[in-house]
C-alpha cells in the first residue's frame, strides 16, 4: 500500500480535472483586473460566502493579514483566539505588518469565544487604551478539535460586534467543512462576518489559494493591502482554475473525509494505549494522545510509523493530529490504525 499521509489536509493533490483545467485557462493580467479565470473564481467564491466581491490571495494567511490591514489602523487592537491560527500561525503579522495588537482570549473546548468575554475585552473610550476595531473568529477551530462553529453563534457574534461598531473577520480556512458537517450553505455561516478567507487548498484540493470576500469597498481596501504583501499576482488564471474546479466539485465530498475520521475515531478508541481527546471527528480532524503506561513519547512513535509507511506529526510530548482528505480511503484508515496497534504492541 502507498504512504498514508495523515498529518494534515494540505498535502492533497490536484485533481485530473483541476490539472486539466490549469493546462487550458484563459489568462490576462490580474493587477490590471483583465484575468478571467481569476474574476471567474471570485465571482463564485463572492457567491458562495454570500457577499459582494472577491480577491484571490496566495495563502489564507495573505487572506487573513490583508483583512486585518484593511480593517484595522496602526496601534489598533483586534480580539482573537488564544489557540487560532491568526494569533499562533501566522508570525505575529497583525503586529509585524498591521501594526496592531492582539488580544488574546481562551477559546472554549468547541472553538468558541464566550461573548461575555468578547465583550469585557473591548477597551473603552480612554486615551491609555488601543482601540478595540476587530474581532476575529475561526471556523472550524484547527487546534479545538475542528468542531464547526453554528450559525446562531456567529451571528451572536456578528450582533455583538455590530452593537460596539466593531468589524467582524471570519477565518474560514476550512469552512467549507462546517457547511457540510451542518448540512448548511457557507453563506449561512459567513453571513454575520464583515469579511471572510476560505482556503482552497486544504480538503478542496486545488494546489494553492485562497479567496477573501466582503463587501465592495472592503475588497477595493484588500485589493491594495494584496499588493504591498507582494500578492499582485500576473496570469494567475492558471491558479485559479484549479479553484473553480475546487469550488464546483470538491466541496460535496468532504462528508467523505468526515465520515472517514468517524471511522478513525472508532478504530483508535479500541487500541490500547490510545485515549481519544476531546471533540474527536467533529469534521476531518482527530486528536489523540497516548495514555500513561505506553513507555514511548510521541515523537518516537511518529518515526516508527513513518519507517511504516504512516505520516503523523506529533503534537507535543503525547498528542496526535490525524486529518483525512481525499488522498485518505477508508482501507488506508483501518491500515494505519493496524499499523499503530502493531508499533505500540511491540513497547508493551
């Protein structure tokens, strides 16, 4: 059998259709607004969210520090979770290029922020204070076990934001997810956010790309923060048509990954050894740790399933991360799980 890789849903590959479509994409100059594959993809992703424009980002980090630059002025505060990507992964940018300060808050087991606790954190009208402008959101919450965040929450979120004049950016990277787990439309959960980043790239599949969408005036703001992130991509049609592939037909499938990492979580919790943690196969992650009386750390057993044809990245001295996507069949769950039991039955 191939090499099961379950570290994370961006190693994907393209699709034979996405392929095919980058092979024969029209092209023209996207910083002078003339590439149709490119307009063609923020139009749908524009619709898809439920706003008004779109812009292709090389990244959803790209997608998320052009919104907070555009949202945001220098010395700005902007409130966020303490485990998200935007506060954890992304390099510190909304201080390094936004100029503007977080403020962290600990997000509860399922990825939410408690909206008392927003709200305590907004600075008042002092002159000691940075200006609370943003609050940012991440749905579903990466490192909360990828539960996906309801409507209703963020709307609440949306309301409360709204009653403070505060702008609200939802880092959607894998929110697609979310629709689906919910059997609800992305636009139905984007609809409160002022601004949203949905990646293409993860279990969509297409090689690279994001698409951050909000209102005209927001994109026109965004469009000028893309360019000095060094974003003004030329014939990026060849790109992006792997996004509208991506966006057309990848997103249906994800049930596939989710029930996938249902079936991962089964398999896990009748191994000795293992103990699943919290929020296992809300959507396409599963986080798992090794109980007390295994006498390895997770680094070792990570090689070991590794020189056993199995990728899965260690997360600290105990814990794992396995995500599926559509490089991960159900036979390849069941035979990673067999090949785990097999590395820890040789340490018991």
């Amino acid at each position: 059998m191939e090499s099961i890789d379950l570290r994370s849903d961006t190693v994907t590959h393209p699709t034979a259709a996405m392929r095919e479509a980058m092979a024969s994409a029209q092209v023209g100059d996207d910083v002078y607004g003339e590439d149709p594959t490119v307009n063609r993809l923020q139009e749908l992703a524009s619709e898809l969210t439920g706003k008004q424009a779109g812009l292709f980002v090389a990244s959803g980090t790209m997608g998320n520090v052009a919104a907070i630059l555009a949202h945001t002025r220098r010395g700005d505060e902007v409130i966020c979770g303490l485990q998200s990507h935007m506060y954890r992964n992304e390099q510190g940018a909304m201080a390094a290029l936004a100029g503007a300060q977080a403020r962290p808050l600990q997000e509860q087991p399922d990825g939410t922020l408690a909206l008392d606790e927003i709200e305590a954190a907004i600075q008042t009208s002092d002159d000691h204070h940075p200006i609370t402008r943003l609050v940012t959101i991440e749905n579903t919450h990466n490192l909360c076990g990828a539960v996906p965040l309801t409507a209703a929450y963020t709307q609440a979120v949306g309301a409360l934001a709204q009653r403070h004049g505060l702008r609200l950016h939802l880092d959607g990277a894998r929110l697609f997810n979310a629709a689906v787990a919910q059997d609800i439309s992305v636009a139905g959960l984007a609809a409160p956010a002022d601004s949203v980043s949905i990646c293409l790239s993860k279990g969509l599949s297409a090689p690279v790309g994001s698409v951050l969408c909000g209102s005209a005036d927001f994109i026109r703001a965004a469009r000028r923060t893309r360019k000095v992130l060094g974003g003004g991509m030329r014939q990026a049609g060849v790109l992006a048509a792997a996004g509208v592939v991506a966006l057309t037909t990848m997103v249906e499938r994800l049930s596939d990954d989710h029930e996938n990492a249902e079936a991962l979580a089964r398999a896990l919790a009748a191994v000795p050894g293992v103990v699943l943690d919290n929020n296992a196969a809300a959507t396409n992650m599963v986080y798992f740790h090794l109980d007390e009386d295994v006498p390895r750390d997770a680094s070792e057993v990570s090689v070991a399933l590794k020189e056993n044809g199995v990728l899965l990245d260690a997360f600290g001295s105990h814990g794992f991360r396995a995500v599926t996507h559509q490089g991960v069949s159900r036979e390849m769950v069941e035979h990673a799980v067999a090949v785990l039991n097999d590395v820890l039955e040789t340490w018991r």
